[in-house]
C-alpha cells in the first residue's frame, strides 16, 4: 500500500504513522529521517539541504522531492511506503503525483488526521520535557509527572520547549493551514481521501486508520 498521512502538528502523526508502517510491513518514511540520512551519509541532496539549513532558510522542493524520490525507489518500498511530513505543499504533491505515474504507480489513501484547533494548542502547549533527558516526556494535563517541575525517571528539571509555547504553535498552525491544508484538497479530487479522528487513545486512532485501509 502508498499512503500519505496528513494532519496539522499535535495530531501523532509520528506516532501513528510508526505504528501503521510496523501493522502493514511497510517502510515509514518522514521528511526529518530524509533530511538525517542524506546528510548523514554526505549525499549530494543532503549537502544541498545542510548548505540551506545552515543559512537559516528553507530546503528547496526540489531538494525534498529528489530525497522522497530516491527513499521510494529502494528495495524495502517496493510493496509500499507510508509517507509522513510530505509531501508537505501543493508543488510537492504534484511533483509526488508525477514521480508515482513515471513509475506505473498511484496512492491508495491519503489519511487526514482531524485534530480540533484548540485540542491541538493544548497538546502542545502542555508538553514538558526533561533538561537530563529530552526522551521523558511529560504534559501538565495528561501525563503529570510525581512531583511537578520533576522528571520521575531522573529528577531532571522539566521545562517547555521555546517551539511548544501557545504562540509558536499557533504561527505552526497558521503555517499548515496555508501550506499544508490545500493538499488535501488536491487528493480529495483523486478520490483518495479519509477524513479520521485524532481524538481519544493511541490505539483508537490506529484502529480507525487500519478500518479505513481495510485491514481490521
């Protein structure tokens, strides 16, 4: 199966789209594992990319795409792939459209992750994280630690993150709501659109994907 996984920051995109990957035997590819691996391994497109992340500006598409392109050309996505920040625009989604029709091949879901503005704001803006320890994550509402300010793993103080407080978060959603959101449009005309509530437990919202792509 080719999916796409669409849905505004604070949705669990990631968290969703690992989990669906593992379920279906197909490889999870994000827009932030491309950019690692391509730099990491001194690509021609992640030194492109790096040049650009280290002036402070965006990557170009093209650089994007080229790395989406030559992720779903490898051996493991053969079968399938499920695509995770991208493609993040219009211009990426039809560049995606033409790489898939060179290659005899098309989308079978674009998954919507619907998550309500104001649940998304205090998702985010609720996050707290470790200093000790970035990996212990805790939120003010749904996941209190012990003792508040605290790590219970480590005793680490536990701060909010500059791109978690409630205005950057908004200017993110602003920023979806432009860039992003349009997308869904554009995949709705192909017909291959699922609107999925993102409210409720991790595993209620897998199971409602994997209702939508037939395998429940």
């Amino acid at each position: 199966m080719r999916i796409v996984l669409v849905g505004p920051p604070g949705a669990g995109k990631g968290t969703q789209a690992a989990l669906l990957a593992q379920t279906l035997s197909i490889p999870h590819i994000s827009t932030g594992d491309l950019f690692r691996a391509n730099i990491s391994q001194g690509t021609e497109l992640g030194r492109r990319a790096k040049e650009f992340m280290d002036a402070g500006q965006l990557v170009p598409d093209e650089v994007t795409v080229g790395m989406a392109q030559d992720r779903m050309a490898q051996p493991d996505a053969a079968q399938g792939f499920l695509l995770d920040g991208f493609p993040r625009n219009i211009t990426q989604a039809e560049a995606l459209d033409g790489v898939l029709r060179d290659n005899g091949q098309k989308l079978d879901a674009v998954l919507d992750l619907e998550v309500p503005e104001e649940e998304v704001v205090k998702r985010i803006a609720g996050r707290r994280i470790c200093r000790k320890d970035s990996s212990h994550v805790y939120h003010v509402e749904y996941a209190r630690p012990k003792a508040e300010g605290v790590c219970d793993q480590c005793g680490g103080e536990l701060y909010q993150r500059d791109d978690d407080r409630e205005e950057t978060v908004r200017k993110r959603l602003s920023v979806y709501h432009s860039e992003t959101e349009p997308i869904i449009d554009h995949y709705k005309a192909q017909g291959v659109v699922t609107t999925i509530s993102a409210l409720g437990s991790v595993p209620e919202v897998t199971e409602r994907a994997m209702h939508v792509l037939g395998q429940d």
